[in-house]
C-alpha cells in the first residue's frame, strides 16, 4: 500500500491546485514542537469531527487553507471534504467514514507532512 498511496500523492500533487500547498512557516512550526505523534492525534481528532459525519457540517468549506499542518495537508492531499475524497480516493460521501477510512485519511496527511520534509520533496 506503501508505494501506491505514493503514487496517489504524486498525482494528486500534479493538480494545479493541490500542488500549490507547502508546509511553511508557523505550520511547519508546529510539526518541529510537537512532533508527527502529535499532529497524527490532531488530525485524527480534525477528521473525526470535521470529515467523518455521513454530512458534515458546511461539507466542502469546512476545511480552513491555513492554522495548522493538518489543514494544510488535507487540500494538498485532497482529504479537505467528502466531494474530494470521492473524486480522488474514491471513498463516497453519504455515509459516516469508517475506521479504516479514517485511519486511511490520517495515513495520507501524515505521509504528506512527512513528505515535506524528505530530500527528495524539498519546501521551498
């Protein structure tokens, strides 16, 4: 599964949009404090109350673009609103996320973040 959500990533992050998302700044800050065990505790918690839901509340505004790594992490990976889980990681809207498509969610921001940081993907 490793090398195909890679794969995923590196075609999510072709998009125009979703390639224009950095760790920068106070977001990267706040990995370099608290650490990836941290922000995988956040996001699981930001997921569960904002993403989960079969609906959730303002579906497809729901996600801020900046105040923490997770949110920005989620629209470079497309994990922002269930429109774009469907479209990209073909998880459909309408029901309440499971386990393991929340602990899929969290896998996949946590990797972005943790790509941001790799040799290979540079921050500007």
């Amino acid at each position: 599964m490793t090398d195909e959500l890679d794969a995923r990533l590196d075609r999510i992050g072709r998009h125009p949009f979703r390639a224009r998302f950095r760790l920068r700044g106070r977001d990267r800050a706040v990995v370099d404090l608290r650490g990836m065990r941290t922000v995988a505790k956040h996001a699981e918690d930001l997921i569960g109350r904002r993403l989960a839901p079969a609906e959730p509340r303002n579906d497809g505004r729901q996600t801020p673009y900046r105040g923490h790594p997770v949110f920005v992490a989620q629209h470079a990976t497309a994990t922002c609103c269930r429109t774009c889980l469907a479209r990209w990681h073909g998880i459909p809207a309408g029901h309440a996320l499971r386990d393991d498509e929340r602990a899929y969610v969290v896998e996949v921001i946590c990797r972005w973040i943790v790509r941001q940081y790799a040799p290979g993907h540079p921050p500007p």
